[in-house]
C-alpha cells in the first residue's frame, strides 16, 4: 500500500482493516480501467477515455493517492481536446503509477 494512501485512509477511518479493504478494492479498479483506458486510446473514443479517466481520478482521490489522479486529471483534459500525443503520454504515466499501487 502507497504510503500515502494509508495516511490519508487512516486519518478518515482509523481502522486497518477497513483500510486495507478500501485499498484493495481501489488498487483492483485500478487495473480493471487500464485496459478499457487503453482500448479507448486506441479507438480514439474521447469520451470514453474521458468518463473511464474521471473515475479513475475518483477512485484516487478517495484514497488519498495525489500522484495518481493528477495525471488523470490530466489526461482527462487531453481527451477533451483529442490530443492523442498527450493521451498517450499521460496513459504511460497513468500504467507506472499503477505499478505502484
């Protein structure tokens, strides 16, 4: 677990278990939209790209995880403007960060 999300997540419950409930089901959504992010990219479905982006930038900031919903954030941004170099910058950024989780 990202330090800081167990920061942040135990500031808001302050039970370990819970904590780790929380954290599991959001590092396991987490890679559940890599793939559909993906695919979305590669059909250059913005919107798509943009709905699946803001729920990762959800998930994220309900864990506490900053890194991770900046860069979706970001990437919501560029598929709004379909700026398909930046999408596939921010969505490499967005896979090392899942490494992480």
């Amino acid at each position: 677990m990202k330090q800081c999300c167990k920061d942040y997540l135990m500031e808001q419950f302050g039970d370990e278990e819970v904590i780790n409930e929380i954290y599991a089901e959001y590092a396991k959504s987490v890679q559940e939209k890599l793939p559909e992010l993906e695919a979305a990219l590669k059909a250059e479905n913005w919107a798509m790209l943009d709905t699946l982006a803001h729920a990762v930038k959800g998930n994220a900031l309900a864990t506490g995880d900053a890194d991770m919903a900046e860069v979706a954030v970001s990437l919501r941004t560029a598929a709004k403007m379909s700026d398909k170099a930046a999408a596939e910058t921010l969505f490499a950024k967005l896979q090392a960060l899942a490494k992480e989780v």
